[in-house]
C-alpha cells in the first residue's frame, strides 16, 4: 500500500485510515459482566481463583465487577454515542455450558443474543471471543488445559455459541491470548487457576492451539464468514547488541502460536524447549494439521515490548521457562500504571513483520491501550497521558499501514475500566471510567477523543 491512498492534504499533519477501517473497544466476560451466579451460570476458575485469599489485590473479584449483565442496553447506547463502529466482546463459557460439556444453559445464551441484537439495534457490528480466560471449573478439575479432552470440549462449545448467534454474528475469535493463559495460569501462577508447572503449561499451550483449531474447523463448518485468534504480542529487543536471548524469549513469547498457528509447525529452537520440560509426547499426529486452519484474522494485542539481554546464571523467569541465562531489563523510560513500557514504535514494527512473515492472514488490534491513575474531576476525567498514548499508537499503527501491513481494524482496550485480574479494580483501562460504588459511567476526554478519530477516520 502506498501512503496516497492513506494520507491526505486536507488538514496538514492529518492521517487518514484506510476506507472500511473497522474502528472500536473492547471487552470480556468475567472483566466486566457480574452476575456471577445468575440465571444458571456456574463457576469459572476465574471465581475460584479470585476467591482465595492472596490471589488478588484486596481479594477483588468478578461478581459484580461493572454489572454490564444488568446494563448492556446502557453501555451499547453508550458504545453507540461514541459512534463505535465495532465491539469486541467475549461469552463466558460457565454461562453457556456450565459444567463446560453437555448440558448447554438456554439462560445464559439467552444474554448474548439480547446483546447482539441491542448492538445490531445500534449498527456496531458483534466481534465475538469465545475463550477470554474463565474456563468452567469442572473442566478444571479435570485437568483444565493440561489435559488434551479441554481442547476437544471447547470445539463443541464454541458450535453451540455459533449456532445461536451465527446467523448475526461474523467475526468469530476462538482464543484471547493462549500465552497468558497456559504461562501466567499453569506456570507463573498469577492468573488462574493459578498453577505453577512448567510442563503443564506447555501442554496447556499446546491443548490450546489445538482447542483452536478445532474450534476453527467446528466454526468453518458451520458456516462462520470470518475466524480469528488473538495472540498477545510483543517485539522482543535486545538491548546488548546480541541475538540469541531475544531469539529465545521471542519463540517462547510469539512464534510458539504464530508458526502452529499460521505454518502449521512449531519453531525448532522452541520445540527444544519444550522438550526439556516434560517432553513432546503430548504432541500427536495429526496435531499441527488440525492447528493450522485457515483463518482470515490475527488479532494483535500490543502493549509493549519486550527488553532482554544477557544474563548468565540467571535462573529461568517465572512465567518463561527455558529463559535460563536470560536478564529482563527494566523498562528504560515511561510507564503506564502496569509498569509497562509506553512505546508505540514496537507496534508498528510488530504489524510490518506480521504482514512480512505471515502475509496470507490480515490484521486487527483486538487490544491496545493504557492503565493510568484516572481521578474525576466534577463530571469528567482528564486523561492527557491516555490521549496521548492512544493517539501514539495510532500514528504507529498508520505507519505500519504505509509500510505494508495488512491492518483492518483498531479496537481499544477497554471500553469500561474493569476487573483487571490479579490487581482487581485498582487498575484503570478504560475510556470510561466506572465509579464502582454507584456504577455511574463517565465517558474520560480519552472517549470523547476517541469518538473524533472514528468520526474522521484518523487523526
Ligand atoms: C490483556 C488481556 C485483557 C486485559 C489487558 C490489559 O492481556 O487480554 O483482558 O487485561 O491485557
């Protein structure tokens, strides 16, 4: 793509995004729903692992979180005064099939629908993730995603979801962030259900892959005109001038469900590691064919990058086994309020080296934004280092555009500060802010910002 068809000389310094460029937020289910116990709905490890004393901070949990269970109708008026044109939510596996497999929960699919149809009402086009972290806890108590059956439940869920909403819903994502959910689950043990194992994990990645894959084929099969997945992302850079510890951490971290994923074969210097951490017997024949399923989408989640160098002696970082001898650096300049590195640059290199390495499969940004430490002011929150952020990232998404990338579509994380996981409420990602104790919504200037951009599409 050349930057004509992306620039304009209406307004100096102006960017325009490309025509049909799919502008939105996003969400999920157990961040911002509620209703936890509510018309049927059983507990995910989500709930479990939020109920045992020293998971979360201040032992803040989902339960009631922003009620959107009982709001939808107000937060989609909202999403639409924003002139949203997307919204990227995910369904709770526990409120359709409670226990995970079988008995599906008319109820609980009975609130999608209500939600698709108000979204449809309003002209936002559904943008739905099946699998958002909050696996049903019988499946758990099973063997969660270490075992290999998950994989095969999840591909008759996600049938069951689609045969209720599929006759509105286009945009199928099988997985949110497969990484986070067998490394920070089953090895670090910070998220749910809070496992520290660094063999399960690695089953857990691979179970996942493949609940993917056959949920991709369950979907095509039934008719889905688009099937994505989610990965989180993130450049890995080394900042001594040498290669082969970013080379790690980039395989652990990226190619480990880009390659199965998109090639359909897993990186050899991953696959060594892999190996030395319980070995490779729970990868069968056949696998790697029923991962690698045509899809149409890679949703990005873009944060940050990632800094390393070397470390001898170090021991493996936490939630990165086979990291041993490698060195995190810290940051090296501003932060969000996660710690996190502000540096839109890693996006756009990130997207230009997706459409390089993978150019059979377009682009979204399913998640992209920031937690600062907002404070209302009157009726509305100043959030300068939000817009800032936002509009950074968007430019970097521009260019990655003008470089070549195939990118469709931006969706900010998040629509509504919410449960943000092991830091519970405390954490602010919203571009509206959520005053918890009355539930009152005030759209941030990041909101009323943002609802320009998607008015020009661009900046
Ligand atoms: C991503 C998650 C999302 C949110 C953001 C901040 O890893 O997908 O739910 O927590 O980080």
């Amino acid at each position: 793509m050349t930057t004509e068809t992306t620039e304009t000389t209406a307004t100096p310094g102006a960017l325009v995004f490309p025509d049909g460029f799919v502008w939105g937020a996003a969400t999920a289910a157990y961040q911002i729903e509620g209703a936890a116990a509510e018309d049927g709905r059983a507990p995910s490890i989500w709930d479990t692992f939020s109920k045992t004393p020293g998971n979360v901070t201040d032992g803040h949990t989902g339960d009631v979180a922003c009620d959107h269970y009982h709001r939808y109708a107000d937060d989609v008026r909202l999403m639409a005064d924003l002139g949203l044109a997307a919204y990227r939510f995910s369904v709770a596996w526990p409120r359709v099939m409670p226990t995970g497999a079988g008995t599906v929960n008319a109820a609980g699919l009975g609130f999608y629908d209500r939600l698709v149809d108000e979204l449809l009402a309003h002209g936002i086009t559904p943008y739905v993730t099946l699998y958002h972290w909050d696996l049903p806890q019988t499946l758990e108590d099973a063997g969660g995603w270490a075992a290999r059956d998950t994989a095969a439940r999840f591909a008759d869920y996600a049938a069951v979801v689609h045969g209720r909403l599929g006759d509105r819903v286009r945009t199928w994502t099988t997985l949110n962030e497969p990484w986070v959910a067998a490394f920070l689950g089953y090895c670090s043990g910070v998220h749910a259900p809070g496992r520290r194992d660094p063999a399960a994990a690695f089953r857990a990645a691979h179970h996942l892959l493949l609940g993917h894959g056959l949920a991709a084929r369950a979907l095509r099969a039934a008719g889905a005109a688009e099937i994505a997945l989610t990965l989180n992302l993130s450049p890995v850079i080394q900042t001594d001038g040498g290669e082969s510890e970013a080379r790690i951490v980039d395989g652990l971290l990226n190619r480990q469900f880009l390659d199965p994923a998109l090639r359909g074969s897993y990186p050899e210097d991953l696959l060594e590691i892999v190996a030395r951490h319980g070995g490779l017997g729970h990868i069968q024949d056949g696998d790697l064919e029923a991962i690698h399923q045509p899809i149409d989408l890679l949703g990005v989640n873009y944060y940050n990058p990632t800094f390393v160098s070397a470390g001898p002696g170090e021991p493996a970082a936490p939630p990165f086994p086979g990291s041993e001898d490698v060195r995190f650096d810290p940051p090296p300049g501003a932060t969000t309020a996660m710690g996190w590195p502000i540096d839109p640059s890693g996006l756009e290199s990130l997207l230009v080296r997706l459409s390089r390495d993978y150019p059979e499969v377009g682009l979204i940004i399913t998640e992209n934004g920031a937690a600062f430490d907002d404070k209302p002011t009157g009726d509305a929150v100043h959030d300068d280092d939000r817009v800032a952020f936002l509009d950074g990232h968007l430019r970097a998404a521009h260019a990655a555009i003008a470089a070549g990338a195939d990118l469709r579509g931006y969706l900010v994380w998040s629509l509504l500060d919410n449960f943000e996981w092991a830091y519970g409420y405390h954490k602010r990602f919203g571009i509206v802010y959520i005053d918890y104790e009355t539930q009152r919504r005030v759209p941030k200037d990041s909101a009323l910002w943002y609802r320009e951009v998607v008015r020009r599409n661009g900046l």
